[in-house]
C-alpha cells in the first residue's frame, strides 16, 4: 500500500450494476484569505461500499465533503461520479445525499414531510411522497411516525430521520458528516450498525466522515486518513494496522513504540542492538514502528542461548485495562516501549523479561526531519488506551 | 385562582383607562358634579367625518407599508448579526440601534432638509421612509435574536435536497424566523401608528395621519372629538394585539418560537 493508494477492487461484496463509483483527483480547496484547507486530495469510493474519511479535528475533511456535495467551490481538481464530473453541477442538482452533524430538520415540517422535501422539490406528487416517506421510516426503524412533529424525536430518531431524507432521492452517492458524534455510545454503535445495513441494501457508494478512529475501523470496507489537509494514506482497515503505508498514518492509529536506528537491506541498527526487519524499507536513518499489541513478552532466556531480535527489559509499570494489560518496559540504552499483554498474565514491577520483536510487525520508515513538521499535538489521543509513547533518551547520533 | 385573579388585575389595569375615554366620547355636557355625562353623538359623529376617514386610511398605509418594509430590512439586518461575526459588527450594531437612543426629533430635524432637497417632504413616501429610523432599530435586534436561534446549515441542508434560493428562503428561513418576523413587524406597525413629530416634520401637516388629527383636536379643547378619535386610534392596535396573541401564545410554532426569544 502507497499513499493515497487507490482502493482495492474487489471487497467481496455483490455490486449492483446501477451502483457508481465516486473519483475525487488533484483537488485543493481554499477559503478566502488564502488559507488552503484541502490540498491535492486523490480520493475514491469504490462502488456499493463506504469509505471512511478520517481525520483529526481541522484537519479539512468536512470541507472535503462539502465540497464533493457542491456547498463549496474548490480551487482545482475534479469530482467525479461514475463517468461524469459534477463539478459543473449546483449543489441542489448533484446527485449526492449528505447527513450533517446535527439532524437539521425543518421544525416546522412534520417528520413525515421532512423526508418529502426532498421530492417536493422534484415535484413529485404528495400521495407518492408520502409513501415513499413511510417506506423509508420503516426501513429506519420508525415506522408510522410520518405524523410527528420533529420536536418529539430523540436525537437518535432526528439522526435516523435526516438519514431516510436524505436516503429517499436515491442519492448516487451518500456523504455522511460525523453523523452519529453527538450520540451517546451505545447509540452510536447501533446506529453504526443500522446504516451499514442501509448501505449494503441500497447499494449506496458512501463516504462517512468522522474523527473516531474505532468508529472508522467498525464500520467502513476502506479508510481514507487525511491530515493537514492531505489524504495521507488509504486502504483497508487492517492495512493501517498491520501495513501502515507511512509512519504519520502508524502513529494515527496507535502505533506508539519509535526507535530511531538505521536501516540497511533487513538488519536495523539501533540502541536496542541489531534487529531484524521485514524487507522493504529505504536504507539509511530510519525509524522503526512497532505496535504495543505486537511485542511478545516472556521469560529471560538462558544467557547462552542468544536469540534474534529478543531484548532483556525490565517492567517498570503495569496497567489493567480489564481486556488486557499496558505495560511499560525498559529496555537497554534507556529505551522505554510499551507493550500491550493479556490481562491473565502475572507481571511485577522490577521484573526483568525478555521481549521478542517479530520482524513481520516491525515497520521501519525514513527518519524524518524532527523539526517543524512533526509537531506533538499531531499524534492524537485513543480513546480508552492512553498509551505513553516510547522515547530513547539517548542522541540519535 | 391565582391565574385568573392576576389577569383579572391586568384586564382591568389595561380597560381602565378606556372608562373616561367611552364617556367622553358619548358627551355633550359633562361637567362637575355630574358622574355620567349628558349624551350627544357629536362625539362619535366625528369619527364619520371624511377627513378622519382619510386619514384612518393614511394611518394605516403608511404603517402597513413601514411594518413590510421594516421587517424586510431589519430581518436582513439581524440576520447579519445574528448569524455572522464580522469586522465592524459591534459599530453596525451600534448605528442600527442609535436611533432608538438619540432623541428622533433630533435626528429629523437634521434630515428634514435633505428630505425637503430631495422632494420627499410632504409625501406619503417621505413619511414612510423617515419612520423606518425608529422602526429599524426595533425589528432588527428582534430579529437578530430570532436567527441567533436559527441554523443556517438548514439552508445547507435544503440546498443538498434539491432546493434554489428562492425555495429555501420560503420554505426553510422564513418558517423558520417566521415568529420573530410575526412579532417585528407588529412592533413596527404599532410604533408607525402612533408615530406623531416625524409624520409632523417631514408630512408638513399634507400627510395627515391619525395621531395628527386627534392632536388638533386635544389643541382645540374639544374634548369628546378627541376622546372619539383616540378610541378610533386605539382599537386597530388592540384588534392587533388580539389577533397576534392567539398566535404568540399556546402551542402554536409562533408562541414556541417567542419563548425561545
């Protein structure tokens, strides 16, 4: 996987063939005073299947998505749905669906006719609207509540009713913007759960914005990470797990563990000695990333017996997390990593250990310059696993 | 109980002062010591006079047409503050709420002469226009607090299900606002009616409007003529008032819409 990769063709999915594809390419978006939000974004929603666009807070993805959606004129680049571009379309005329934040229903519209707006201004008859409405609530899950007023929903209902507006045009494409982030958990997750099944029944093209990395994971065939404006890697979920195409989009989700060192062919030369490295990398200063959950964690080994890529370190903090265990190990030249182990397994402070590095989940990046481009605030917070990233306090000399 | 006593009180507060009113405007002879006066239709024979017919229909033009235009422009108006924070907002607020604080006499008798310049003095237009200075101010916080209130992504919303501008302004901002737009415009139309030193200034005594007769009348000491005209100016506001308030109270949007402001 390269960055900004183009999505993998076959997600194992039926595909209807009235089901298009949505292309973003080369597109910058800016606002007045010259500040560019959306830089030479490249970006596709294969069909019938939902992409997850996510990002930090600012980092552009809404205007992104109001972009494709028409609210917003980019710069340059087009957009493309199926074959044609709809660049030259106005937003009230491109053949998109697009689920806001906030529910956004017309208060003085019952819920019923809030669903029909969308074909009254299509002229379609009311009869016709009203049934295509209450095919739509049901298919919700709210069924005969076309007559209510909007101000007797709950916010799940609101959401689950700006979803059946949108939905009932048959939108070509659908753009959802963290439609489920004021929601409470349990909520969300079964709302997650609800239009992932509106998506495969509809065989809608979908991109779903949000900034919850698990939310991302959950619920979408694809992931597109975008920071500071630019796509920054794209691909399956599991790829940015196991194969992150770069060290920003590793550290996004959680791959906390850096060592500096250098690289050439599969050895890593670095403080914790010479590790061996899954091929691939460019030789010279690098970093080597290594997810928490993938270090193995077990007995010192005789100290005849060497083994390869095993380092002697010590426990200097256990933390229970219920399903599992952070732990803090010291390694040798003062490199700290975190590691993540089962929650049965007995572990002391002070405890000295012997942790294997598998060289299938070392990745290892060009070093980048410290400076300027990598400030701290990038790397966001996980949700329910804090995890202190791994410092060598030794130079990288 | 306690509901109704306090209604009661306020009936009476507002209906009381109408007593001397009524009884002035059925008087011929009504003098000390007598309490009900001796009857004469004089009084309200006035009020079939053509010239206070006239100017019934000139009062209410002009504050028909200050209530329309007012709430178009204090609606754009407080829609600017209410919705944007912009260089100069505070300053903008400031000019539009000025003339509610300067003295309006003040402020037209330095306008007077363009409008004289201009020929706008002594017409209907003229008069229209120099009372948009009072009523501006009045409609545009009220409707600045109404879209405070409103979410202009609705019109987003709208835009993305297939409506135009002309669309999304009828059937999403307008119902939207609508209660606040009801309320600013009711204001408008009261402070126009009553509205006499401006309609003096700039009418030059041509554009006859209610409170101008009724003021000649109070100068000549005819007290039963200006009892009946001012009934006469009273009860549109009141009717008004009355249609309104079934809107502005209960359950209706409009009366959830004024809670909120």
């Amino acid at each position: 996987m390269s960055p900004a990769d183009d999505l993998p063709e076959d997600l194992g999915m039926p595909r209807p063939s009235t089901s298009v594809d949505l292309r973003v390419t080369g597109l910058r978006v800016a606002y007045r005073r010259g500040t560019t939000v959306v830089d030479d974004v490249d970006l596709g929603v294969a069909a019938n299947t939902l992409t997850a666009l996510l990002g930090p807070s600012g980092c552009g993805k809404t205007t992104l998505l109001k972009t494709v959606a028409g609210l917003l004129t980019p710069e340059t680049g087009d957009i493309r749905i199926g074959d044609t571009s709809v660049l030259d379309l106005p937003a009230e005329r491109r053949p998109v669906g697009l689920v806001f934040q906030k529910p956004l229903l017309f208060g003085h519209l019952s819920v019923g006719d809030n669903i029909g707006f969308g074909l009254r201004m299509r002229g379609v008859p009311k009869p016709t609207r009203r049934r295509r409405a209450a095919e739509m609530l049901d298919l919700v899950g709210l069924p005969d509540m076309g007559r209510r007023r909007v101000s007797e929903l709950s916010g799940g209902q609101e959401q689950r009713v700006a979803l059946a507006r949108a939905m009932v045009l048959d939108p070509k494409v659908l753009l959802l913007d963290e439609p489920f982030s004021q929601l409470d958990a349990d909520l969300r997750s079964r709302m997650r759960e609800l239009l992932r099944r509106l998506q495969r029944e509809l065989a809608i093209t979908t991109l779903f914005v949000t900034h919850d990395q698990q939310e991302a994971v959950e619920v979408a065939d694809a992931i597109a990470l975008m920071l500071d404006g630019r796509i920054e890697a794209q691909g399956r979920p599991a790829d940015f797990f196991t194969a992150p195409a770069t060290l920003r989009a590793a550290r996004f989700f959680g791959a906390t563990n850096e060592i500096p060192g250098t690289l050439s062919g599969t050895e890593f030369c670095c403080a914790l000695g010479t590790l061996r490295v899954a091929a691939g990398g460019r030789d010279g200063s690098s970093v080597l990333i290594v997810r928490p959950e993938a270090l193995r964690l077990g007995n010192p080994a005789p100290a005849t017996s060497e083994q390869p890529n095993t380092v002697p370190v010590t426990v200097i903090d256990v933390r229970y997390r219920g399903t599992h265990q952070s732990v803090r190990l010291r390694c040798p030249a003062e490199t700290i990593l975190a590691a993540t182990v089962p929650a049965a397994l007995r572990l002391e402070v002070g405890e000295e250990m012997a942790l294997r590095l598998l060289p299938d989940s070392c990745r290892v990046f060009p070093a980048e310059h410290r400076q300027g481009e990598d400030q701290p605030g990038e790397v966001p917070k996980r949700a329910g696993q804090p995890v202190a990233p791994a410092r060598t306090e030794r130079s990288h000399a | 109980m306690r509901r109704a006593v306090g209604s009661g009180l306020l009936a009476t507060g507002l209906l009381l002062p109408f007593i001397p009113l009524l009884l002035w405007a059925v008087a011929g002879d009504f003098r000390y010591p007598a309490v009900v006066p001796e009857l004469s239709g004089r009084g309200l024979g006035m009020i079939a006079d053509p010239a206070v017919l006239d100017a019934l229909v000139t009062s209410l033009t002009i504050a028909g047409v200050v209530a329309v235009l007012a709430a178009v422009i204090g609606a754009g108006a407080g829609r600017a503050l209410g919705l944007y924070t912009f260089r100069g907002r505070r300053l903008v607020q400031f000019l539009l709420l000025a003339p509610a604080i300067v003295p309006t006499l003040a402020v037209t008798l330095g306008i007077q002469v363009f409008f004289i310049r201009y020929g706008l003095a002594d017409s209907v237009a003229g008069v229209v226009l120099v009372q948009l200075i009072p009523t501006v101010p009045y409609v545009s916080l009220v409707m600045a607090s109404a879209f405070a209130n409103f979410d202009v992504e609705s019109e987003d919303a709208a835009r993305v299900l297939g409506a135009g501008p002309l669309r999304r302004l009828i059937l999403v901002t307008v119902p939207a606002v609508g209660p606040g737009l009801v309320v600013a415009a009711l204001f408008a139309f009261l402070i126009s009616w009553s509205e006499y030193i401006l309609t003096l200034l700039i009418g030059g005594g041509v554009v006859r409007t209610l409170p101008l007769l009724l003021f000649a009348e109070i100068g000549s000491a005819d007290l039963p003529a200006a009892a009946a005209l001012s009934l006469v100016i009273a009860l549109p506001p009141l009717l008004l008032v009355a249609l309104t308030s079934r809107l502005l109270t209960g359950g209706t949007p409009v009366a959830v819409g004024m809670r909120r402001l």
